[in-house]
C-alpha cells in the first residue's frame, strides 16, 4: 500500500533488521528502498535488500562522505551498478549546511554520478540541503531520467523546477511538526502526482516519537494518514496514487518485486 521510497535500513543493527521489516509489513509498507552512502555500504544494502522481497536498494555516494573518497571508487560504483540490479543512483547531491569548504569536490562527484546515472538509464535520490539551486544547475547540464528531490524543504518556485525536470519531491516526518508551516504548505498545495513519501529512518522522526526513540519505516503509514488529512484525502486512495507515483519515478522496483 505504501513505498518508503528512502530507508537506511543498512544503519539498524543486524539484529532488529528482520523484526523492523516485519513491523513495516504489518504497517502496510509494501515496498521499502534502502539508498547507499559511501564505498563501504555498496555491498550491505544489496545483501540486506535480497533477504526480502519487499526491499530494494539505490547505490551512489552522499555528499557528507565525499572527502573519504577517490576517482577510483567511482570505478567501484560502477562495477557495482553494472552487476547488480539497484533501481537509482542514490543517495547523491550536495550538502551546503554542514560543510562548504569542498563544494568543488561535492560537484565533481555529483556530476560523476549524474554521468553515471544517464549512462546506465537510472534515475537518481538526491539529497540537497541548502543546495537546492546548485544540484538545479547540474540537473540542467546533465539530463538524468528523473528521479526524487529527498527530504524536499525549497520554494515552491524550485519544486516546480525540479518537477519540469521529471523529478518528485520527497516528503516524510518533517512534515509532522506542529511548527513546519512552510513543508506543510508545499505538501498540501503541490500537484499530488509530484509527491513521494519517505522515512529517512534511522533518522527524520516524525513528530509523536519521543527523543529515545529510532524511526522506523512502519511510521510511514503515520505519515502518509498525516498527509493525506493535511490534503483532505481519503488515505486509502491516496496512498494508490504515492504508490503509483514511486513506481513511476523507481520503475524497476515494479519489475523486480511485482
């Protein structure tokens, strides 16, 4: 019923990874995506992604990994990509909030994966905090086939540009806060066909967990209901046309797992 279309499901202990899967089964969660981060967990999304076959997996390098990496673990990648099945190149993009002083190199290896992405006909999970406007300029240059906008916080003004594009925008438990007016309004007032929902879990809790508390991707039927009132939608419905919409921008997960 519901696509959690970003998971690090790698970041939960080896231990409760079954137990966590089942929970988001018994929460309507049909399909879970569990991006990568960096060379080190190419191998562990994979592995965790075929014991179930409610996961798949997204293989790129987030940008607040870039300084622990070289050109040749772009090779790496793409051997990676080559021989396994992910359905996007992911997570990927720059971060301007933690750092800023390696933009250079945050825009090489992005560009080196937005190649790499039109290369083998993937879209992409970008992750763009405080860079909206910079990954923009590079989606420009080189036209992937689309993807998602992750953890989506812009203007409306950029949403647009990111959906003429071919990209949707990713919505999860930031939007639950009584005083994140502004994700709210985007998420109430964009097209619906734009929206995809996501957990980002272990991180971005949604608002009713307390501070001990890890997300988990069940909370996703939580937050999708959180939507759905927000828009004034029948929740069964609109979770058909999230679904829809993350098959459309992740098509192999439609082919891998239905």
């Amino acid at each position: 019923m519901w696509i959690d279309s970003h998971c690090h499901l790698d970041f939960f202990p080896d231990t409760i990874i079954k137990k966590t899967i089942k929970s988001a089964r018994n929460s309507q969660i049909s399909n879970i995506v569990i991006p990568s981060v960096s060379p080190e967990n190419l191998t562990r999304v994979r592995e965790i992604a075929v014991q179930d076959d409610t996961l798949s997996y997204a293989l790129g390098f987030h940008p607040m990994y870039i300084d622990k990496i070289n050109n040749s673990d772009l090779v790496k990648l793409s051997d990676s990509v080559r021989n396994n099945s992910p359905v996007a190149i992911g997570e990927i993009g720059i971060d301007l909030f933690i750092k800023k002083n390696n933009i250079d190199k945050q825009e090489h290896f992005l560009v080196s994966q937005l190649k790499l992405a039109i290369d083998y006909d993937l879209p992409v999970i970008l992750h763009t905090r405080n860079a909206i406007d910079v990954v923009l300029k590079h989606l420009r240059r080189h036209k992937v086939r689309g993807g998602i906008a992750h953890a989506f916080n812009g203007s409306n003004q950029q949403a647009y540009q990111f959906i003429d594009l071919g990209f949707k925008l990713g919505f999860g438990g930031a939007m639950t806060y009584p005083r994140a007016k502004h994700i709210q309004k985007l998420a109430k007032e964009l097209p619906i066909e734009s929206i995809v929902l996501e957990t980002d879990s272990p991180d971005m809790p949604p608002f009713w967990l307390e501070k001990d508390q890890k997300n988990q991707p069940k909370e996703l039927e939580k937050i999708g209901i959180f939507l759905a009132q927000l828009r004034g939608l029948d929740p069964y419905k609109m979770a058909k046309t999230i679904s829809k919409n993350t098959l459309e921008i992740l098509p192999k997960i439609d082919k891998l797992y239905t």
